[in-house]
C-alpha cells in the first residue's frame, strides 16, 4: 500500500500515532504494554528522515524523541484529556456509589439502563454544580 501525504500530514499521523499510542500504554507497567500500538507508531517513525522529519524519530532505537514527547500540541492535548477524563470519571463513580447506596448493587445491575441513566445523571448534576463552584475543595476522606 502507498499513501501520499504532505510532510506536515505525516507529521500530524505521527503525532496522532503517538498520541494513540500513548493513551494505550501510558498507565500500563512497562512489562505489559500493548506491543502493536508501539510498533504501529515505530513503523511511522521509521520513515521520519525520509518525511522531512526526522527530529520526532531516534534513528537508532526507532523510539518518538524528547522533540516528540514534549511537542506542545501534544503536551496540550494530553493535559485537556486528563482534565477532562478526571472529572468525567469522578462524576460517574461519585454517582454511581450513591445509587448503589440508595438502591443496592443488585437493584441497580437489574434495573432498566434507561432509568439506572436517569437516576445517574440526577446525580451527576449535584457533583457537577458542586465541582464547577469549588473543584475539589470540599473533598475529604474519612477513615
């Protein structure tokens, strides 16, 4: 297969690629990385001298370089992704503990997933008014 791209389209595919490959590996330990996202951003990169862009690409190891890694645009992108992805999940679980509290675990597997969506998003709306006036402020832990 041949696909013909401009030098600043390869660049934004291998920053996709390394955005990808990111979001598969990042939290993983390094033992148990998911080995075809790696090789898929290391087969782009193989071709980085010849694609005009060859500061992304260790030419000896194939792996993204410092250039890469810190790329603004990537760098911006992984930190809005972590913002978001944080809130959205403290406001899932956060609702979902509640319901679970109210109704019970059984209750809530077995209940319609129109309605379990419903009672959720009531929840969800508490936590957000709360996160959206103080973030985590009022957050604490009992022991």
């Amino acid at each position: 297969m041949v696909i013909n791209l401009t030098k600043e389209e390869y660049q934004r595919l291998v920053k996709l690629a390394y955005l990808g490959e990111w979001t598969a590996n990042a939290f993983r330990d390094p033992a148990r990385t998911l080995a075809p996202y790696e090789d898929a951003l290391r087969t782009l990169l193989a071709h980085a001298q010849e694609g005009g862009i060859a500061e992304l690409a260790d030419p000896e190891t194939g792996n993204p370089t410092e250039e890469l890694e810190m790329d603004r645009d990537i760098r911006r992108l992984i930190d809005e992704y972590n913002d978001e992805s944080f809130w959205y999940e403290l406001l899932e679980r956060f609702a979902y503990r509640d319901l679970e509290k109210q109704l019970g675990f059984r209750a809530v597997r077995d209940m319609n997933p129109e309605e379990r969506e419903d009672r959720l998003e009531s929840l969800k709306e508490k936590y957000l008014e709360e996160f959206e006036k103080n973030g985590i402020e009022n957050l604490r832990f009992q022991r």
